[in-house]
C-alpha cells in the first residue's frame, strides 16, 4: 500500500505542475516583452528619436524621477528635460546593462542597471545606474508609465558599456 501511495503523490505531483504550465509560460514570454519595450526606449533615447519615445511612454500618465528632479507627463519630460539634455549630449551612449522585469495582470515592474556616457558642455560623462520602471499593458503592447533612476561616476568595479545591439 506505501508504494501505492508514494505512487500516487508523484502523479499527483506531476499532475499540478503540468496544469500550471501554461499559466506561467504566459509570465516568461510577457517579461520578455516588458524587457524589450525597455530596450526599446533606451534605444530611442540614445538615437534622439522622440517619435519613437512618443510611442513608448504613457503620454499624460507618465511620470519621471531622476534623482531628485521630477517630471509629469511625456510633454513635460520631452520638452523640458529629455529633448533639452539631448540636444546638449554629444557621444551619447545609454544602454541597459541588465533588467530584470516582474509581471502581474497588466501591470509590471523591472529593475535595470545601466551605462551612460556622452560629452557635455565640455565634460566627459561616464555614469553607471540604477533604475526601476513601471508599465503598464495597453492592448497587445506595453508602455512605461514611470521611471525612476540615479546615477554615479562609473568605479573600476562597474560593468563596462554594452555594445550598442544590448548584448
């Protein structure tokens, strides 16, 4: 009767974890989705493309913590911070290092290390950051819905810039 018992508990077993497959293979392929929405924008903004940040972030419903300065709404952030700072960057490079995103119904949440450098008004920037981002599900896409992020000087310990394929 035991091995007929511990029979049944392995099926049992076996038996939960094939119903709960499906559930949470929807969770990886979404936190890949999220991940490559935040590529995306990194992407965007190392190019200057505001149209394509037009389409990334959540309009209106946006807000923006950077450091200590705080920016709400996508027309706030653009044109009184993000455009502005832009035109000034020369070499920009902005590139995520690692991101790690979380996904609950449509919301999610990701965590992202990152590399900035660029040339301004006659100084070198080479910063490494930290960041968390918020976004939300609108139809079959993601926007981000907020940020926060702080850099530093990057130390000798910091990883190095990743080419600019994000790999």
């Amino acid at each position: 009767m035991a091995i007929f018992s511990q029979r049944l508990a392995i099926f049992g077993m076996l038996a939960m974890i094939l119903v709960a497959v499906p559930g949470r293979a929807q969770a990886p392929t979404e936190a890949r989705k999220v991940e490559a929405t935040i590529r995306a924008a990194f992407a965007a903004a190392e190019r200057g493309d505001m149209a394509a940040l037009d389409t990334l972030y959540a309009g209106d419903s946006l807000t923006v913590f950077e450091g200590a300065g705080v920016n709400n709404g996508w027309t706030d952030y653009r044109d009184n911070h993000l455009g502005p700072e832009l035109k000034e960057m020369k070499e920009f490079r902005y590139r995520p290092i690692a991101i790690q995103a979380h996904v609950s119904g449509n919301l999610a949440w990701a965590t992202v290390q990152y590399a900035l450098s660029a040339q301004m008004n006659g100084r070198s920037i080479d910063n490494f950051g930290r960041g968390t981002v918020i976004l939300e599900k609108r139809g079959a896409r993601w926007v981000v819905r907020h940020t926060h992020t702080a850099s530093r000087a990057r130390r000798p310990s910091d990883p190095p810039m990743p080419p600019s394929n994000g790999r």
